[in-house]
C-alpha cells in the first residue's frame, strides 16, 4: 500500500501481532499441504481468508483514519483516495480460496478412491 505522506506501508504496519498470526497459518497450511490433512487445509485456507479480509478492512479505517485530521470532509476522502493498495491483497486472497478448494478437491478424490478401489 503506498500512502502519499506516509510512503509505503506493508502488512505488518496495520498490526504486527496479526501479520505474524497469518504468516503462522501459512505455516501450517504448508505442513498440511505436506501430510495431506484435509480438514486442516481447509481450516487454514478459511481462518487465511478471515484474517486476510479483516486486515484489509483494518487498513482501510486505519487509512481513512489518518485523514482525518483534515477538517474538510471532501478534502479528507480526496486524501483518502489517493491511497493506493497494491497487488499483494489480491494474491494473500487468492492464496486462501486455494487452499479451500484444494482441501475439499482432495478430500473428494480420496473418498471416491476409497468407494471405488480399482
């Protein structure tokens, strides 16, 4: 995200505790990823996804909040649109819904292997 006054902030800015919280679960989704535990990948992939979309809406106030000091109300959402996230928060959603699908995917192909041995 880049903030014309601020310069650039990154994910950690928004909430440290929240940036390492979701770089565990990313952690444990490759962990998962690796034994092939369905039900945890798909819980990684919906807490990824809650967290994700909780923080992106934390910085959105946390932005419109450092405008407003700005006594003018159009001025300060002039201010505020300015800000410009980058392309990160689309790739940490995208991320999510993958692991979503790949644990529901595999948990699929595994009860099909397991109704019909061939």
């Amino acid at each position: 995200m880049r903030v014309p006054l601020y310069g650039s902030m990154n994910f950690f800015w928004i909430h440290v505790a929240l940036g390492i919280l979701l770089v565990t679960i990313a952690v444990i989704a490759l962990f998962a990823l690796f034994t092939q535990r369905n039900l945890l990948i798909r819980l990684s992939g919906w807490f990824s996804l809650g967290l994700t979309v909780f923080i992106f809406m934390a910085a959105k106030w946390k932005v419109a909040d450092s405008f407003a000091f700005i006594p003018l109300k159009k001025l300060a959402t002039l201010a505020t649109g300015i800000v410009h996230f980058s392309w990160g928060w689309l790739v940490l959603l995208t991320g999510a819904v993958l692991l979503i699908i790949a644990g529901k995917t595999n948990e699929t192909s595994v009860q099909k292997s397991v109704t019909n041995p061939q």
